[in-house]
C-alpha cells in the first residue's frame, strides 16, 4: 500500500535534491497530492533504483566508513540516548495504536463475513452469493503476504535516526540529525531563524510547539514563564525534536531588513596565506554574543589604532565569506592593497591571533531570494567572497536543482580557492565550475558572458554577479541584452 511523505522527506529516501525532486513535480512527471506529499509507489516507480544503501541519510554514513565507524555513526548521526529512546517510544507507540485498529477492523470484517455467510446459505438471492465472493477474495488479498516497500523501511528507519520539523506559517522544512538543537538545525539549513546568544540567555529562538515533542539538551538561563510553558513555547537554542516529527510556530526574517544592526567584538582566530596576495581573516566571536547576518551580506571591521596608524583606528568593509549557519567563526578574503589601511595591516603581520577586531553589521541586501530555480554565480577576484556564502547557503537549502559558477581572475593569484570550487564540482552532480582569466575586469567580463551563451542553454536562471565595479557593470549589461529579466540579476560590487 502507499505510503504518503513530503518532499522533504521524499528527497532524502531517494538520495536526490529537493530542487530535483521539485523540478520532476513542475515537469508532470511525478504528481503531488492535495497536501502536498508524494506517494513512495510514484516514487519507485520515477526511481526503481533507489536502495537502502543509496538514501540520502545512508550517503552521509559512507563517507565515514574510514576509522572508528561505529563510534562515528552514533556521534555524526544518531541523536543522545535519552533522545533516541523517546523516538522509538514515540513509533512504538504509533505501531501499537495501528495494531489495536487492524485488530478491531479484522475482527469487524470476521464478523460480517461470517453474516454475510449466514445469509447467503439462507437466502436463494444470487446478490448475496456474488456479496460471498467479493468477501472471500477481498479478504485474501488483504492476508496475503507482499513484499515490503523498502522507501517504506527506510522512512521509518530515518524517522528515528532523525526529525522532520516543519514551521509554521512559513511551511518551511528542515532536518534534526545527531546532536544538533533545533536552532543548529535549522541554520544548517538555510532558514532565517529569529535568535540572538544562541546559548539560552536571552530567549529570542521562543517557538511554540504546536505538534510533536521536544527535549532538553543544552543548559539555558532564559526562564519561560508558567503561561508560556502551558502554551508549548521552547527554546530552540537549548531543545532537540523528541519526535520523529515536530511542528513548531515562528517568525522567520524575510530579508535584511529583519536583521537588527550589532556591534561585537571579536578575536582573530587564525590568519592564513591563501596565495602570495590574498589573505583569510579567522575572527571568532565570543559564544555569548554570535554575529546574525545572511549570506551574501557585509560587515565593517575595525582594529584599534597604533603607531603604524598614527594613532588613528583602521576600519575597513568586507563580505563575509562563510556561512551563517556558522555563526561564531567568520571568515573574509584579504587582497595585497597599499591604499587600504586594513590590508596593510594585515599583511604587514600586525594582526595576530588573539587580537580584538571590533564587528559591525551586517550591511548590503546581496542575498539568496527565494526562487526554485537554477543559480548561476559569477565573481571576479575577492567578488568570490559573498559568493561563496551564498553558495554554501543554497546548498543547505537543497531547493535549486543545479548551481554554475563563473570565476574571473584579473590578478595572478585571482583564483585563490580553486581548489574548493573543484571539489564542488567533484561532489555534486549538478555543480559546474569555470575559471576564467582576463586582465581587464570588463573585457573579462565580456568574455564570461560569451562563455554562459555557450555552456547556459536556457536564460531562467537566477544570476548573481560580484566584483569590481566594472565587472558587476558590464556583465548586468551583457545579461540584461540576453533577456535575463532585472528580476533574475543580483550584483554587488566588491
């Protein structure tokens, strides 16, 4: 019989995105019910190939099948024990509510059959012969022994290794896998989720929970109130789904706009040679009071002043180059530049590890929109800075179904990451990287724009460009003539 998931889940049973998955749905050739699930038969029937081995969740399990895989299976995958007995309390619980129904219905259906028996010996009426019949052959169907529907095995496995959450009213989905609270979930998913400390002292991740259970997993000094705690409400910093599925109500920011201004001071971690004239900058912020930004979005650094500087604080804006989902640790691309005080600095060895940098931010509205379809990147030198956050930040949402990224090098060590971009490529199937050299910012744009018309057979995609501002310009231009609508075309000039 067919079993009904969501996307979501439908995505992680088969071992494909859910822009992929999306994308079969808009094509007709896999069809969604009223509520939006998907029946495991259509999904065989699109996938016959898919095996236990090959699920999404299962994928993660082989690439650590190296050393100590026991250990690393229950650390990277499986929830603590506390919560992994509630899970399986919760499904048994479910098992046996389904058993006490079967055994009601079967014994209902024994005894109409039975009467209908009865009457058929005693009526001559044909009508209840054929009635006899449909009985006896429907009842033997239902005994008869099927082979299980392995997405069937596998959605109730994935159930208690981890936890679908759904919010409310956005509808927005994610994933609760090993250790994580439901706030490190849901950044590593992508989501826009309203929070502060992110270590349970100032109480701005209060969700109510609407269905499902959750469980304490991280100390918080926020105190809910009595009326809070009758109405369902947690943290989401310091709680974990205690269920296989959790429903929980929050407001989610819808842009930069929702991201309040801060000011903290961080700690320079590590700073590291990427090339001959290009630097990463490693701030960590204290665990008290983590940087919120989307990806994309800039910030202002600040250094306090020395004899170097005449005494003068040193403050320049950057991209930042990570991941929201990584909060704490904020990384930025430093390029060799004589008139930027910051830069010097930096590459005169001035900043060292240890070191406060004051933050400011974030700034700028260069982030991910919503949008289901195919992205295109393209950056030019350290341009490759907020793009790769919103790279990073598209691959945790799983909702476009391929990503190409064009990078213009203008200096000698432009392509400073290359070998991230090809381990991308390498990775995942619908990745495409290419890496282009031109001295010109704007001829190279020109010759990018060329090289998308060969390699990009279709215009509806998302485009966004970063770089220097003759590279952001001209390539806007060469989009906008191609017929990219303004809709599709992001920049930022870097």
């Amino acid at each position: 019989m067919a079993h009904w998931v969501t996307v979501w889940r439908a995505a992680q049973l088969v071992g494909v995105s859910r822009g992929a998955l999306q994308q079969r749905v808009r094509a007709g050739e896999l069809e969604l019910a009223d509520d939006g699930r998907v029946s495991t038969d259509a999904l065989l029937q699109l996938y016959p190939q898919a095996q236990f081995e090959e699920s999404g969740m299962l994928e993660r399990v082989a690439r650590i099948k190296d050393e100590a895989f026991g250990r690393r299976v229950r650390e990277r995958l499986l929830p603590s024990q506390e919560v992994l007995a509630q899970r399986l309390f919760s499904q048994t619980q479910e098992l046996a509510d389904l058993k006490r129904h079967l055994e009601r219905y079967h014994a209902l259906v024994m005894d109409l059959r039975g009467r209908i028996h009865d009457a058929a010996r005693d009526v001559s009426d044909d009508r209840w012969q054929e009635l006899r019949q449909v009985a006896d052959r429907g009842l033997a169907r239902v005994l008869a022994t099927e082979s299980v529907d392995v997405l069937d095995v596998m959605d109730d496995m994935l159930k208690v290794m981890s936890a679908q959450v759904t919010l409310r009213p956005s509808g927005h989905e994610f994933t609760v896998e090993g250790h994580d609270t439901l706030l490190q979930a849901g950044l590593r998913a992508g989501l826009k989720l309203n929070y502060g400390c992110g270590n349970g002292s100032c109480g701005m991740c209060k969700v109510r929970v609407i269905a499902g259970d959750v469980a304490r997993v991280q100390h918080c000094d926020y105190t809910l109130s009595e009326a809070e705690r009758a109405q369902g409400y947690a943290l989401l910093c310091a709680n974990t789904a205690a269920s296989s599925e959790l429903v929980i109500e929050t407001l989610e920011a819808r842009g930069p706009q929702d991201i309040a201004p801060q000011q903290i001071t961080a700690a320079v971690r590590a700073v590291a040679e990427l090339a001959p004239d290009t630097r990463l900058l490693h701030l960590q912020t204290p665990r008290t009071n983590r940087l919120r930004f989307l990806a994309g979005q800039s910030v202002t650094l600040g250094l306090p002043g020395s004899a170097a500087t005449g005494g003068d604080d040193v403050h320049a804006t950057y991209p930042v180059a990570s991941c929201p989902c990584d909060d704490r640790n904020l990384h930025f691309y430093v390029a060799r530049d004589s008139g930027d005080a910051f830069a010097s600095q930096v590459f005169a060895g001035s900043v060292k590890p240890g070191q406060p940098v004051t933050v400011w931010g974030p700034l700028g509205e260069f982030v991910l929109a919503e949008s289901t379809r195919p992205l295109v990147f393209a950056a030019c030198d350290t341009g490759f800075a907020p793009v790769k956050s919103l790279i990073e930040h598209a691959l945790a949402l799983d909702a476009a179904p391929s990503f190409t990224l064009f990078w213009l090098a203008t200096r000698a060590d432009g392509h400073f990451m290359a070998n991230q971009c090809r381990a991308w490529s390498e990775a995942l199937d619908p990745f495409e990287v290419t890496l282009l050299r031109h001295a010109d910012a704007g001829d190279g744009a020109r010759e990018m724009a060329r090289a998308m018309r060969a390699d990009l057979f279709d215009v509806d995609c998302d485009f966004y460009l970063a770089g220097p501002e003759p590279f952001v310009r001209e390539l806007d231009a060469q989009l906008a003539a191609a017929g990219v609508p303004a809709g599709q075309r992001f920049s930022e000039v870097v």
